[in-house]
C-alpha cells in the first residue's frame, strides 16, 4: 500500500515539476523554441524580441551605474558615437531610465563648451581617464552630435519632458556653427569641427548624412538652411556614387570617406583615408532607408536602388564581404552582423525576397531566446548594427522625432 501511494506521488511530483519547467520557460534537449529550416528561431513577438537584445545589450556593452558604451576591442574607450546610440535605442526602446543616466554621464565627461562631443573618453598616458586629447580625442565626430541631438529631440517628443530640448537646441546650433561647411554657397556636413579650418577641401563621411535629422533639426532651429544641408547632402551622395574616386569604375556603392573641393564643389578621393564600402559607408544605406520611410524622398530609393553589386554577391555566393572596393571588388571576406545589418536598407528596396533571407540567414538566427540574447557575444559596433538593422526591417522604428512641432 505504502508502495503504490509512493508511486503515485512520485507521478504526481514529475507532473509538477514538467508543468512548472514548461511555464516558467526552463529549455533541455527535448523542450526548445521551435526553428526555422534555416536554423533561426521562430519569433513570436518582434518587439519583445529587440527588447531582450536591448536588455542584454546594457548587461554585456554599458557599464554599471553611469551606461556608457564600453568598447572591449579597444581597450575599453568610450566614444560619442557609441554614446549616440545609446541613446536612440533607449528611446525606441522606451527607456527612460538608462537614457537619463548615459545622457548625464555623456554631459559630464564628454560634452565642451560649446555643446558638441569630444569623440573618445579612456585611459589616458598618465593611468587617468578621461578625454583622450593624445590622440586627438577632445575634436568631435560629426555624426554622433547629429545623432544626439536627434536622441534628445525624440526623447522630448516620447517623454514630453522639455529639458531634452533644451540640450538639443545649442547643440544643434553648435552643429551648424562649426561641422557645417558653405561650399558654392551650398552646406555641407564636414567629419568634424576641425575641416572647416582647410581652406582647400573637407573631409567628409556619408555615412554622416542624416537627412531625417535636418528635417527635424529645420522646425527646431529655423534661422539656418538645414533644407538645404537635407538636399545638397543627397547631390553629394549621388556625384560619390557616380564618380570612380580614383578608380578605374564605380559600382554604385558609397565610399567611407571623400573629400570636397572647396573652389570647386566636386568630390574626390582623399590621400590618407580610402573609398571603400567598408565599416563607415554600410551604415549609409540605413540612414537612407529610415529617410525614405519618415519622408518618401525618392532620391534616397534611386540611391539604394544603385548598390546591385551587394544583391549580385549574395544571389551568387550567399554571403557578403565586410568591405568591397569603390569598383566593387572584394578587400575584405569575412561575414559580419554589422555589414548584414547596416546594408540591409539596399536589399529592402531592391530585392524583398533576399532582404528575407538575409534577415533570417544572417541575423536573426544570431538570436537565442533560451538566453533572450545572442547566441554569442557581438562587438560593440556588430551588436548596434545588427539591432538596427533588425529593427528597420521589422518596422519598429516609429518616426518619434517626426512629430516635433505637430
């Protein structure tokens, strides 16, 4: 008798113990997410899903307490871009607390006097840390004060809090008063506030281009041309496409950086950075992306309609390159969830079907909801870029800035 009651209670305790591990989500060998032939897991709830990414995302990248973005492959510095993003995420992401902690730790270490970002915060010679001015980390990168002050704006409009607008307004103003170069009496977006002194040429990157901004930044600070610096940066992205910057042809792609004649307004290769489409360029089509779908602008679907060379190499290999040459060639032949992401506004408007594939072939099947995380630890940079990338295509990047003034 004593045997069978222990019996049935051992069945009854097993029960329990499956129904409990089913409930709360414990995974083993038998009980996982269900897969894709492709080996990613199918996602219920695309939202939840970049919410689990972003969730680890501070628990592996931003520090403890102040979230800074920490770059481990470069001796754990900080930069403003890294600190940009950040800051867009939590906003998409509807988190105000880590927004309000890493805009406060970037206005205490990394902002100057006149409101723009010094670019690279670390170890310095002496074992302090602090703005890197050795290697001249106390200049700016034009992008991440374009992106901040973008962060700011759409985190007045989610919040409704006014003091993030009134941290964009003069950085903005600083923007325009020492990034933005006249050219031909046209803007232009210079890398940093330091090509505005070259009285020959500016370098630029158009990978910086953000024409989505500077139709929010125009309501916000009307008295300058912000319109024009939206249509003269999309010229600049067409003469780059077109032009071979000292190769022999182009194929269409953007290069990471170029300069601009200052006489003349024309485009050219610079003597010391290179044209490729490498880690800077890939996020142009992003950007470009993210402008035609807040704006409809039709220039910035015939420029990703001009990057056939990516669609021919994934339709003939299944795999892009990090980095291809201006002509198209490959220099570098590793697979990246950076080059995945970031370039994934091409596929969009191109090819849907390979967009499909890449997302699921490439990205997504990074993601593992057993740990709510990727399967392994990306890189600062592969883990931001593979995020937006996810979310551009799933649609979950809501124009919040859009709204400014509605």
């Amino acid at each position: 008798m004593k045997k069978n009651v222990l019996i049935v209670t051992t069945i009854i305790f097993m029960t329990i113990i499956a129904i409990i591990a089913v409930f709360f989500g414990v995974r083993s060998g038998v009980i996982s997410e269900p897969r894709t032939e492709t080996g990613a897991p199918v996602v219920f709830s695309s939202n939840r899903m970049l919410l689990e990414l972003w969730g680890r995302y501070k628990q592996t990248i931003l520090e403890g307490g102040t979230m800074r973005a920490i770059d481990k492959s470069q001796d754990n510095i900080t930069t403003s871009e890294g600190q940009s993003y950040t800051l867009m995420r939590s906003v998409w992401m509807d988190d105000q607390e880590t927004f309000d902690k890493a805009w406060q730790w970037t206005k205490d270490n990394m902002q100057r006097d006149d409101k723009l970002l010094s670019w690279k915060f670390g170890k310095r010679p002496d074992g302090s840390y602090g703005i890197q001015t050795h290697v001249g980390g106390q200049n700016t990168a034009t992008d991440a004060d374009v992106d901040v002050a973008y962060a700011l704006i759409m985190a007045s409009n989610r919040w409704k809090e006014d003091k993030y607008l009134y941290d964009a307004k003069p950085i903005i103003e600083a923007i325009w008063e020492k990034q933005v170069v006249i050219v031909n009496s046209k803007p232009v977006l210079a890398a940093n506030d330091i090509e505005r002194l070259n009285p020959d040429s500016i370098l630029v990157n158009p990978s910086y281009f953000a024409p989505y901004a500077y139709r929010v930044f125009a309501k916000v600070d009307p008295a300058n041309n912000w319109k024009g610096l939206v249509n003269h940066s999309y010229d600049l992205l067409f003469a780059a496409t077109d032009s071979t910057l000292g190769e022999t042809k182009s194929a269409g792609l953007p290069p990471n950086w170029m300069r601009v004649n200052r006489a003349t307004g024309e485009v050219s290769e610079d003597a010391t950075m290179n044209t490729h489409y490498g880690y800077d360029a890939i996020r142009t089509p992003w950007r470009l992306t993210l402008d035609y779908r807040y704006n409809s602008d039709i220039r910035a679907k015939q420029l990703l309609e001009k990057g056939s060379v990516l669609s021919d190499d994934w339709e003939n290999r299944s795999r892009l390159a990090s980095v291809y040459r201006h002509d198209g060639k490959i220099v570098t032949d590793d697979s990246v969830p950076a080059a995945y992401g970031a370039s994934l506004g091409y596929f969009m408007m191109q090819n849907p079907e390979q967009a499909k594939e890449i997302f699921e072939h490439k990205l997504l099947v990074n993601y593992n909801p057993d740990v709510q995380g990727w399967n392994y630890e990306l890189s600062y940079y592969d883990d931001n870029w593979a995020w937006f990338g996810m979310a551009l295509y799933l649609d979950q990047l809501p124009d919040i800035a859009g709204k400014y003034g509605s």
